[in-house]
C-alpha cells in the first residue's frame, strides 16, 4: 500500500503538475485511511485486498467522529484517484471507492467584511515600522488582487510588473492568471520595498520572495494567519475572519459594484463558473437585507 501511495503522489506531481499544497493534502488524506485500515484489520493491506465494505466502515468511522461533510467528500475524492490510478496502472482489479456516495455537503455563505471594515483591518498595521509596512502591504495586496494565502506567499519580486499594475499569480493546479494591483496595494508595495532585506544566508529562492519574515525568508501561510489575528483585534472584527476573508470581500464588492459574474471569475482564477456564482448569493442576501430595511412595505414586522 505505501509503494502505491508514494507511486501516487508523485504521479500527482510529475504528471498531473499538482501544486505541493495539493500533493501534501492528498498525502494527509492517505494517511488518515491507511491509519484506520491497520487498525481495523492488524495490518496494512495491499490495494487489491482493499474492498468496498472496509472503505464503508471508515466513511462511516469518518461520520461518527464528526468530520465535516465536506472533509468526507475529499477523502472519498481522494480514495477514488488512488483506487483509479492503481487500477490503471495494474497494481488493482477494480475501484472500490467508486460506489461510495459522496455526502452532499451544503454550502455555506462565505464570511466577508464590509469597505468600511477593510478600511478598518488595512490601517490597523503600523506604518512607522518595518513589519507594519510589510503587513500593510500584504493586507492591501490580498485584497485588491482577490489572493489565496498560498497564492501570495508564493509571490516573487519579479512577479510585480510596476509599469503594468499586475502580478502573475500561480493558482491552483499551476495555472497562471493575471491579477491587477489597485493604487492602493501599488504604494504600500512600493514602501514595502524600500524596507524589504532578504537574508544574504537564504537559498535564491527565498531571497526572491516578494514578502519575507523577520529572518528575511519567504513567509508563510501560516504567518500570515498569525499576523492577520494580531490586526483584526486591533480593528475590532470578528474573530471569523481569515486571510482568505478578504478574497471573499474582493469577489463580494467587485459584484456589488457593477462587476459581471464572468470577469470575477477570471480575477479570482476559478476553473468553473459555478465556484464563483456562491458570491451571488452574498449580493442577493444583502439586496434583500437593503429591500426590507428601505421599503415600507416589504418587512413583515412592519405589516403586523
């Protein structure tokens, strides 16, 4: 099983091009499954021993413990491209992921905040030091270019056209898209960069990254949580809010603004229509919350 695993994984990455975000979480999921099927039958099977009834178990095993439907249907997701790539390749006979039912997983509507809560968080950062200036530059970059945290943690120096007002952003399943920078963003990169030292001790590619930590190394998601958390509370928002927060905010007030749904999914690099159309929810939620308020005779409370 394990020698299918790694076989996997690195086909995911040569050949499929899957970004190390998404390698690693297959490698998590696969794990997680190989942990249970050792301790629900002694040992670690090989792929074709594995059947349909054991693979029911642990999704079942998944539901008890209280995982999110939407963990279940990744794991599940992950499970049949292994089971189909082990079959493809000869190392099993059938799938036996492919009759498990996915859960539906009903969506959520995205947190965001309001321009005046952005205002808010973007000028929580001091700018009388260096790390508030690199702070302010990360929060108005994230949200004027609608960035995925990993996105911009992946960001080099030489990614920043500053004629052109853009940065080439490398999203998910490597794909490349154009991402404009407001004017914004563009000063608090500018002042950014006449502070910014990359360790002269650090590989190239970290000396390269367009945002460092105190060490003068590419920063990472997680740092970039951590000081989100320190200037939220400076501002006062609520404790909901993550990096990705401000993507959603970008996508919530370009529709809001006039922006037609197709140019919002190209700015936000989605492969499908559909993953952009939740942000349409958001804007009908809030038309309808300004209808009730304003109208005087759309709220029931006031017919009553």
């Amino acid at each position: 099983m394990r020698s299918a695993i790694h076989a996997f994984l690195n086909y995911l990455k040569v050949e499929r091009n899957a970004s190390e975000l998404t390698v690693k979480s297959y490698a998590d999921d696969m794990s997680h499954v190989t942990e249970f099927l050792e301790q629900n039958t002694g040992r670690i099977p090989s792929p074709r021993e594995v059947e349909v009834g054991i693979l029911r178990n642990y999704v079942a095993w998944l539901h008890e413990c209280g995982y999110a439907r939407t963990t279940v249907a990744r794991r599940l997701a992950c499970l049949r491209s292994f089971f189909r790539y082990c079959n493809r390749e000869g190392i099993c006979d059938t799938n036996p992921a492919k009759p498990l039912r996915t859960p539906r997983a009903g969506r959520k509507l995205p947190h965001f905040l309001t321009t005046e809560q952005i205002d808010a968080l973007l000028q929580a950062p001091p700018a009388n030091c260096d790390q508030g200036l690199r702070d302010r530059a990360i929060l108005e970059t994230t949200y004027s270019a609608g960035l995925r945290v990993a996105e911009l943690v992946g960001l080099n120096v030489d990614d920043w056209d500053r004629s052109a007002g853009v940065l080439r952003v490398l999203g998910k399943g490597r794909r490349e898209r154009i991402a404009p920078v407001g004017s914004f963003a563009t000063k608090a990169l500018l002042r950014w960069m006449e502070v910014r030292k990359p360790s002269l001790k650090a590989s190239v590619k970290e000396q390269s990254a367009l945002f460092l930590n105190k060490f003068g190394r590419r920063l990472t998601t997680r740092s970039v949580g951590r000081l989100l958390e320190k200037h939220i509370l400076t501002a006062g928002l609520s404790t909901q809010t993550s990096p990705h927060t401000l993507r959603h905010s970008f996508a919530t007030h370009l529709l809001d603004g006039g922006a037609d749904l197709r140019s919002v999914q190209e700015l936000l690099g989605h492969k499908s229509l559909t993953t952009t159309q939740i942000y349409t929810h958001v804007s009908t939620k809030r038309l309808r919350e300004t209808y009730e308020l304003a109208h005087p005779h759309a709220s029931r409370n006031r017919a009553s």
